[in-house]
C-alpha cells in the first residue's frame, strides 16, 4: 500500500470533495495508520494509503507485592 497525504479530494462520482477517515489498525508489534475515502453522496470506495506506521510502545510489567 502506497503512502499518502490525508487531505481532501473530489470525488469523480458527485464532484463534491472528500475528506478522509484515519483507521489505525494493529499488525503485530506496529500500528498501521490508514486513510480512506468514501464518496459522502454514492458511498462509493475511492481509495486507501498509509499515513503512517508506528511500533508499538512496549509497557514494562509491573513488579507484584
């Protein structure tokens, strides 16, 4: 999957622009953090890209008593 910039966009099916919706989704040991776009007239697909991809913040465990 193609990295891409999480702005708006026109859609091709209404002409009206599209904003985005982030999903962060979990893969193991990283976070990948995805955006989508849906036509808000059709709800149609129009496409998906990373923004960004993070590791995951490892907690140290805590000592019992």
């Amino acid at each position: 999957m193609d990295f891409v910039q999480p702005k708006q966009i026109m859609s091709p099916y209404s002409g009206r622009m599209v904003t985005p919706r982030i999903v962060e989704r979990d893969h193991g040991d990283e976070i990948h953090v995805e955006a989508l776009w849906y036509c808000p007239s059709s709800g149609e697909f129009l496409q998906k890209g990373l923004v960004e991809i993070r590791r995951k913040e490892q907690s140290e465990p805590q000592p019992e008593e």
